[in-house]
C-alpha cells in the first residue's frame, strides 16, 4: 500500500511524552507547525514539519489542506450506553420538577422502562440505533467508542444487544468495543436474590460472551440501588479468572467501588462523584483510570467528579460521554469536558489527555491516542488556526474532517 502524506496544518498536537498520569500544564504540550502526518497500512509511519516530510517521503501520495487546519488525535469516548431502545425524556422533566429518583421509576420511568424499550427492539432494530449514535459521535471527532450493554438483563437478551454492537461494529467507521454490564441492576422480572441473578449471569452468560466473542470485558455497577462490594467482589473474581478484563460504575451516590476497582486491578473506575480523599488517594496510588461522567452530572443536578484532586494526586482522568437515555442523553464529548474543565480548572492539556490516550488506556488500548509513529493514524481536523479554540467553543466548533486507520472516514 502506498505512502500518504496528509497536510500541511498550521498545528498538530502530538500528545507525545506526555504521562499516563496526573497533572499536564499546557506548556508540555508538543505543538508542530506548518506539520504533516505520513500515514502507511492504516498506521503513523512520521509526524514532523510538513515540507521535510514531503522531501524525505517523495513516493508517497498528498492529501492537502490550503486553508487554516488544526490537527489533534482521534477521540476516544470510554464510557457509553448508546445500545438502548426509547426515551425517558419525561424523566427529565419529572426530575426538573422535582421528583425523586423513586417516584420517577414507582411513576414507570428510570432504568426498567429502558429495559423494556431496549428488550421490545429486534436485533436489527438495536443496531441501527447504535450505529446511528456512534456516527453521530463520529461527527464530532470520536473514532472510538466503548458501548456498554445492560439493558437487556437477562441472558438471551444481553446476547442480542452485544451481537447488535458486534454488527453495528461492521456498519460505522468507528471502533466500537462492547463491554457486558448484564450486572446494571437486578432485573425487576428475576425471582431471586442479587446474588442468585449474578451467579445466573456467570454460569449461562460468561460461557456464551466467550463462545462468540462478543466482548472481553465486564462490568458493574457498585451501588445501594445495584450491587454491594462484595457481591460485586465475587462477580468480577469470576470474570477475571475466565480472562475477562473488568471495569467498575463506582461512588456514583455512595463509595466502596472505587476501592474494590483498586483492589481488583480493573482497566477503570467509572463516575467518582462521591469519591472523598481516601478514594482519592487509593486511585492515585493504583493503576485504574478514573473516567469522569460530566454530562450526568448535568442530568442529575449533582456534584462533578473531583478532576481536580484526581489529578494533583497522580491518578489518570479519563473523560466519557456516559451517553445513555436517564441521566446523560447529550452525547457530546467536547462539550461535557469543556464544562468539566471550567468547574474543575483543567488545562487544555488534561482535557485533550482525557479524551484521548489516558481514555485508550481506560479500555487497555495502547495503540491509538498520540500522533506519532506506530501508532493508528486516527486524528480529527478543524477549521481554525489555534487548538486552544477547540475547548474554548465547547463543542460548537465541529471537525472539518475525522480520519481512522488512515482513511477520511468524515468530512463536512
């Protein structure tokens, strides 16, 4: 396959040397100008200044942009839910009116109605969807997105929402990467205890997810409305010991997931909002990736994830959409991490770092994230002479062109 040089842009933000973890001031940041990206197989051969990529690749074919583009990594967006049936846009304007999370769900809102939405989609049905929310991501410069299942809650209909990511996979140019969350929430149809219907999932969902490669990862939710630490403990030692790699929804309301996440050595604990110094101090000193919701911060009307102390501690921010049709139905990653950087005070440096290889990391993907050579010649371009007017627009400055695995997968 031929050589591509794409360029030349007045910026290109490589994201090189940066670390895996805690705080990054702008001034770290590698900044090219007048910068090229040579591109072979579908992976970054050089990144350096346009015109000695151009001498030294003389065989290699050109893309080129006359106008002012900036160039920055392709996105990842870690944490998802887009594989869902429905609304629940009157649960929005139940809560706004103040209702509570109960009295929403006892009115026939909250997750169940998700439930039986998601469970009434065909398999077909399910996959246009998800692949409808993952081009719209696409759009917006994500070339790679985790989705989640966890609305179906039983066995046959878990199988049909990850074989719906698995096929939606094949019809979006972005990477899509399942992660089975059978263990949501305790379905309200399952005559039994929380413990009876994990050991359900474990010994007639597992062996499936393995049978048809359907996913590599599990997670839970760790909370009083879901699952307790230990429950949650034993469900994920059994994962694990099947060669699944693990993820924890931890301290959303109350805290205990975040240890266990540490404990367990999971890729990341997810959410963090009622993390206190402990919690704090525990991932800092671990190798889990902590992800910030920020948008269903938005939705609940509650506190953000301390970012701020995250960081300053050592641990890794990773910043997700959370994109799912309760509590964080926006869907748009540039504007939720903007909005968490002014209430958090992040560098643009830690905001770029958290949506791109700090969230690769959260899904133990090394290979994607920094514009350098080696890695897959995913990047997002934009119309405008300075990076920094990225997070300054929040989100209202949108990607004249996304590119993945070396192929213009989106352009406006």
């Amino acid at each position: 396959m031929d050589k591509l040089l794409v360029g030349p842009f007045r910026q290109l933000i490589t994201m090189r040397n940066l670390p895996l973890k805690g705080a990054i001031k702008d001034s770290q940041l590698e900044i090219i100008p007048h910068a090229g990206v040579c591109i072979e197989r579908g992976r970054i051969v050089a990144v350096d200044i346009y015109d000695r990529l151009k001498d030294k690749y003389t065989d290699a074919k050109s893309v080129t942009y006359k106008q002012d583009v900036v160039c920055v990594p392709g996105y990842v967006d870690c944490h998802t839910h887009i594989a869902f049936g429905g609304s629940r846009a009157n649960d929005f304007a139940l809560r706004n009116a103040g209702s509570s999370y109960l009295e929403i769900a006892q009115a026939g809102g909250g997750i169940w109605s998700t439930v039986q939405h998601t469970r009434a989609c065909s398999q077909e049905e399910l996959c246009f969807l998800t692949q409808q929310r993952a081009d719209s991501l696409l759009a917006q410069g994500v070339t790679t997105v985790e989705v989640k299942s966890g609305y179906g809650l039983d066995v046959e209909q878990e199988l049909k929402t990850l074989r719906a990511i698995q096929a939606a996979n094949q019809r979006t140019a972005v990477e899509l990467i399942a992660t089975c969350l059978a263990a949501h929430t305790k379905p309200k149809d399952f005559v039994g205890s929380n413990k009876d219907y994990l050991a359900y999932i474990q010994e007639e969902l597992f062996p499936r997810l393995l049978e048809e490669k359907l996913t590599r990862r599990i997670d839970v939710f760790v909370e009083q409305s879901a699952f307790s630490v230990e429950e949650a403990r034993a469900y994920l030692l059994k994962a694990k010991a099947l060669g699944f790699d693990v993820v924890v929804h931890a301290d959303q309301f109350t805290v205990g997931g975040s240890s266990l996440a540490v404990e367990l050595k999971a890729l990341s604990a997810d959410h963090l909002e009622a993390s206190t110094t402990s919690e704090i101090e525990r991932l800092a000193h671990s190798n889990v990736v902590a992800v910030a919701l920020p948008a269903a911060s938005l939705g609940l009307g509650c506190s953000f994830t301390p970012a701020r102390k995250l960081l300053d501690a050592g641990a890794a921010l990773a910043i997700a959409t959370d994109w799912n049709p309760g509590s964080a139905p926006m869907g748009q990653l540039m504007t939720s991490a903007s909005i968490l950087a002014a209430m958090e005070k992040l560098t643009n440096a830690e905001v770029l770092a958290a949506i791109t290889f700090r969230a690769a990391d959260a899904l133990g993907l090394r290979d994607r994230g920094r514009l350098v050579a080696g890695q897959l010649a995913d990047f997002v371009l934009y119309a405008t002479d300075n990076y920094q007017n990225i997070t300054y627009h929040q989100g209202s400055l949108q990607p004249m062109a996304v590119w993945k695995s070396g192929v213009e997968v989106y352009g406006c």
